[in-house]
C-alpha cells in the first residue's frame, strides 16, 4: 500500500470517528456595532476562550428553536428579530460541528452570564483581537467586512427589546 493512499484511509477513518455536532450560534449586535461574546466555563480544551452565545441542537429541535432555547438558557435573552448570518463547518480534533450562526438584532431581556460566565461587548472590527474559538474564525472575519461597510443590521437599528 502506498504511503499516499495509508494517508487518505486514515484521514477517511478519522472524519468517520469523529463527533458529529449540529450547534447555533448567536450574533447579537447592538446600535453601536458592537457583539456580545461570552467566555467559555466548562474545563474542555477551550476553557477561557470566548465565543458566540449558542449550543448543541436537540433530537428533531429546529435551528431557530435552538437558537431561542439557548439564548434564553445561556443569557437569559430572547430572540425577537433574527437571520440566518452564516453556516459553516469545522474539524476539531475530537468533533465534527456544523454551525449556524444567526445575527440577532433585536432581543427582550438584558443578556446576563446565567452559566457563570462573563459577557463582553466588543465592536465588531475589533472582533479578531479576541480569544474566540477557532471555528469562529471566518465569522469575525464577515462581521469585520459587513461592519465596514455600515451596519451590522439591516433596516433600522438594533436595540434589545423591553422586558
């Protein structure tokens, strides 16, 4: 057997044992541009890394309903005007995520780290100067060109909603 082709057949067996996790991810963005990140508190490899509020979907639970239930889990928010921002996938060495991730323009509640976690509001074009994880890499990069141009929202502009 060639050395090339042992390669592909451990590359093919690795991608069949991985994890396979669909997640959503929350982008909310207020009138002055800025993201809420919240930090990572679990003791995974990525403890003290920062990312987009979100989760893991639920047996036959439906992107937007995920989004809603974690939100609301995590920060204590509900999503009240939302689009589909951006999906995408991404290899960790144990797990295989495809992810949603979904701008959130106007929300009710004040987002609060309800896991023990802290909040953070960053201006967008000062997103890659973060920790956050490295699927959410490309996403920083999109919200870094979108807020350059203008707004992160469209229509008017975002602000959370009363309680």
């Amino acid at each position: 057997m060639s050395l090339r082709f042992r390669e592909k057949v451990q590359t093919v067996s690795r991608q069949a044992e991985l994890i396979r996790l669909q997640v959503v991810a929350g982008i909310l963005c207020d009138a002055d541009n800025r993201v809420l990140i919240t930090e990572r508190v679990d003791d995974g490899p990525f403890h003290g890394m920062w990312e987009f509020p979100g989760g893991k979907l639920a047996p036959g639970e439906t992107p937007e309903a995920a989004l809603a239930r974690e939100l609301l889990e995590e920060i204590g928010v509900t999503p009240r005007t939302s689009e589909l921002f951006m999906s995408l996938e991404h290899d960790y060495p144990d797990r295989h995520v495809a992810i949603d991730f979904y701008l959130v323009t106007t929300w009710r509640n004040e987002p609060l780290g309800l896991e023990g976690q802290e909040l953070r509001w960053v201006a967008a074009d000062q997103l890659a100067d973060e920790r956050l994880l490295p699927a959410d890499e490309p996403v920083v990069t999109a919200l870094s060109m979108k807020a350059a141009g203008g707004a992160l929202f469209v229509g008017s502009k975002a602000q959370r909603s009363e309680p």
